[in-house]
C-alpha cells in the first residue's frame, strides 16, 4: 500500500475544479470529464483503505444533507465523505422541517442556504425537483436522486467499481436487468456508461421497460438474452408494490422470470460479475449465494466505492468555489 503522503499528492494533483455549479446529472459531465473524476475518486478509493482517512480539503465549509426520501446507502455515505474531507456535516430531519408545515422545496432549501451552506445534498421524490432547488441557492447542489430522473454518483460509483474490477471500462458488456421505467439508476447509467465505451443492454418485464430508451442502449427480450455474454450483471430492486399481475403474480415467480442465478450466470463471459444498487430483495433479484460470493459479487465494493466517488463530487465542488 502506497504511503499517505504518495496518496495525498495523487489526489492534489488529479483534483480540478467542477465543470459546473452543480451535479444535477450526469449529462452535466463530459466523458473526459467523467473519467477525470472517476480518477480522482479512485486516489480517495486509497485514502480509504487507510486507517485513518481523513484529508481536511472541506475545512471551514458547511454541507447540508436535505434527504426527503429515504434512504440508508446514500445518505450516509455523503455524510461520512463529508467528514472525512473535514465539513461542518447537517442532516435535515424532514418529518420535523417546516415542508412538513407547508414551506415550499425552494423556500427551505433557500433557508439553509442563507445560514451559510457551501454544498447541498438533496435526494427529493419530485423529478426535477433538485433542479428547482439549485436555482434558489448559492451553494453548489448535488442530486442525490430526483423521482425517476437521475442519481448521478450511483453512475459514477458504478463505472468506478466496474473499472476496478476490470481494469478498464471500454469495450465492456454491462447487463441491468428489473425495473427500468421507475429506476433513476437505470437512467444515469444509461446515459453515462455508454459514453465511456460500454456497451450497455437493458431487460424487464414489459410493463417495466423503459417509456424513453436512452439511444445506444440495447433492449433484449429476456434474462438469458441480456445475461448472454455479459462482463457485468446489475440487478434492480423490484418494489412490491408494483409487482401485479402483469409483472408477476408473487416474488417467487419474478424470481423464476428474472431473477439471476448461477445457471443463468452461466451464460454471461467468463469471469462475469454482478452488482446491484440495493436495497436488494434477497432470493428475488438475484440469489444469496450470488450476492455473498465475493469472487463475483461487486455489491460490497459499490458501497465502499460510493464513499469515495462522493468525495471526489465534494472535493471538486470545493475546489469551484474557492
């Protein structure tokens, strides 16, 4: 393992400032872009396999957490990037902030801004509604997930972890298979990974595939179609709610239909892994002994590298407004 003061340089001189104000998706990026960012989370990936983690590149700045939704991976994981980069890190408790009391999005948001808020997280169930608080706030914004539309560092952990895995992402086959009409993962990725050469293919059942397929992606008909020859297999988590009878009649026969399981990892290119955003449905999406196996399963990595994209989205938001 490298030397904490090797590592520290490696991320100084990657880190650049942010393109834009905000990360609103990831469209907001470039592919050179992307891949410059997915450069310096991998350095912060080294910081963390440290035993002490923190680089106080935040010092003096304030981010504001504002979850609406909930949520376990990404709340916390923007949390403790937070900290290890040394902001000041506030968590908005909504079921007691004044939208509870009829407060518009962009008048709360606007509140804390003007407490002297530098960086905004903000995870809302309204699509577009991160956009919305963007332009009401001077602190640079970060969509932590919007309705159906976008969760762009879900992207960016995504190619990162496929990257360290593989080495590479050009070139790669990448298979997400569940319910891509409501999921905002799908999305981001659909619109990122093929941008950084990866030849993405999508499956679902019918009433769950895509209302407007992103140009370039494949669309298969099946499981075993999207599995065939695939690096990569992502699992989306299907909500039970919407599990009727046109998906499937119960859990048990989603998982016959779709779900994944060694016989049709199989099919998929030798050395083939798996990943899923999560929370999962175990033995529905995809079977136990498939997410436990740490020979092909990816899912721990996607949450620890989630850290560290996280880091690399603040530091570089910093480095903006500096």
């Amino acid at each position: 393992m490298p030397a904490r003061p090797d590592i520290e340089a490696e991320i100084h001189a990657r880190l650049v400032p942010f393109p834009k104000p905000h990360l609103l998706g990831v469209e907001d990026l470039s592919p050179e872009e992307a891949l410059r960012l997915l450069d310096l989370a991998d350095a912060f990936a080294g910081l963390n396999e440290l035993p002490r983690r923190s680089l106080e590149l935040l010092k003096g700045l304030t981010q504001a957490n504002l979850f609406f939704e909930n949520s376990t991976r990404t709340r916390s994981s923007f949390e403790i990037a937070g900290k290890r980069l040394g902001a000041d890190v506030v968590n908005l408790d909504v079921a007691t902030s004044s939208t509870a009391k009829g407060e518009t999005l962009s008048d709360t948001a606007a509140t804390i801004d003007a407490m002297g808020c530098d960086l905004m997280v903000v995870r809302h169930a309204g699509e577009g509604s991160v956009a919305e608080v963007a332009g009401a706030v001077k602190a640079s914004v970060i969509n932590a997930g919007d309705g159906k539309n976008e969760h762009p560092t879900q992207a960016l952990l995504d190619a990162l972890t496929i990257r360290r895995a593989f080495g590479r992402l050009d070139g790669l086959t990448v298979a997400i298979v569940g319910d891509l009409r409501h999921s905002r993962v799908a999305r981001s990725n659909a619109r990122l990974l093929p941008r950084l050469g990866v030849k993405l293919r999508m499956a679902g059942p019918p009433p769950l595939m895509p209302e407007n397929p992103v140009q370039g992606v494949e669309l298969a008909d099946s499981l075993d179609a999207a599995v065939a020859g695939a690096d990569v297999v992502m699992m989306l988590r299907i909500q039970r709610e919407r599990m009727d009878a046109s998906v499937a009649p119960s859990p048990e026969a989603y998982a016959q239909a779709w779900g994944l399981n060694r016989d049709r990892l199989a099919l998929a290119a030798a050395g083939a892994k798996v990943m899923h955003p999560g929370p999962m449905n175990r033995d529905v999406e995809m079977d136990s002994t498939l997410a436990d196996d740490r020979n092909v399963s990816l899912i721990r990595d996607q949450v620890r590298n989630g850290v560290a994209v996280r880091m690399a989205v603040l530091a570089s938001l910093a480095a903006r407004r500096s």
